[in-house]
C-alpha cells in the first residue's frame, strides 16, 4: 500500500482574449449586452496560448500479489486517486467531450476541476494457472504438457466530461469557446443515473 502524488506547473491553455466588451455583474458573472464590440475592433478572434496552468494529483495505490501455490499465481491492484487542473488539453480532440479553450478569459481560475482524465477507481486483476499434467504418461505429457493459462480483468470509473452547448448563447464573440450550460437552483451536479433534469440555458448574454 502507499501514496502516490505530483504537481505540475506552466501548463499551457488556449483562450480568446478579443472578446466582446463585458459587463461585470455584482456577484462576478462576466454579462455580454447585445451589439458589444470586441475588445480591440480593429481584430477578430484571437487565440492566446498562456503557460500559466497547474495540476495535481493525488492516489492511493495498492497491491495483493500471491506468489506461485499449487500452479497459482495472481495479483490485484487497486488506485484511487483524483486529478485537479486549470486545464487539461489544447485540442478538442485529445479529450472528447471538454472544451479545448477557456470558457472565461477574465478569470480562467473557474475552470479548475476534475482534470479530462480523471479516474477515481482502477481495479486490475491478472492470473496464471500452470496446467496439472505434468505427471501425465510421457507420451500425454508431450501433447499437452507445459500449457498454461491466464487472464487479466481491467475495472475502473468514467472520465469527466464538460456540458457543451453548440452556439454562443452568451454573445461573447469568443473563438471556438461554447457555453455552458448552469445548474438550476439546487438541482444535483453529479447524475448517473436517471432523470437529466437540472440544467438550463442561462439568458442570452450570461457566461459565469
């Protein structure tokens, strides 16, 4: 059993910097009035890469490995573990279902969560089992001798995943980001099962 943890730092993100002009709300939310003009309207859509992301992560690891008994031997490993950044990819591809760029280019800190490939729970299981017939006549031995058998079981979570609207709702002009839609008032973050009631899509100009 033991402890497995990293940190990482100047990771890189993708972000659009030449947005429409905001409006900052009382409590934070970044509001995008209709008809805004970008930052700088002399430019389009910019694309910023910043080396200024972290990560960590952090795991219990464990191990049972029985050594060879009666033409047996087997091992078991579990780690659960959880893995938190600002970003995890430049590239849309490289993680289906989350967003290759900030969603928020005046506090990119809001991104922080479960990193793309998050795995809480990974349990690998692996056996051989030596054939009994080495005792066998000879000329049964020489056919059928020496095999064996084995097999290895992988178990393990789901990777997170980013709820994406396909438009810009938010009005925010910003490349290739889309919003995201918020939560209703006391509704649950974490379904798997059931009903996928809960979400709404904020009123146009909204982007938290």
């Amino acid at each position: 059993m033991g402890y497995s943890g990293s940190s990482a730092y100047h990771l890189t993100r993708d972000t659009d910097n030449n947005s429409a002009v905001p409006t900052f709300l009382p409590d934070g939310t970044v509001f995008y009035p209709a008809g805004q003009p970008r930052l700088n309207p002399a430019l389009g859509n910019t694309r910023i890469i910043a080396s200024d992301s972290n990560s960590s992560y952090h795991s219990l690891q464990m191990d049972f490995t029985q050594r060879l008994a009666h033409g047996l031997r087997s091992k078991v490993s579990y780690t659960f573990s959880k893995s938190i950044d600002d970003t995890s990819i430049l590239i849309s591809q490289h993680a289906s279902g989350n967003s290759s760029a900030v969603e928020n280019p005046f506090n990119f800190k809001v991104d922080r969560g479960l990193s793309a490939f998050d795995v809480r729970n990974n349990l690998v299981t692996n056996f051989t089992y030596d054939l009994p017939w080495k005792a066998s006549a000879a000329s049964v031995n020489k056919l059928i001798g020496g095999w064996q058998i084995g097999g290895i079981v992988t178990l393990q979570g789901g990777t997170p995943f980013s709820v994406l609207t396909s438009f810009s709702r938010s009005r925010d002009q910003a490349r290739s980001v889309s919003d995201r839609p918020n939560l209703l008032p006391g509704a649950n973050a974490n379904h798997i099962s059931g009903t996928t009631a809960g979400s709404v899509i904020e009123a146009g100009g909204v982007n938290n």
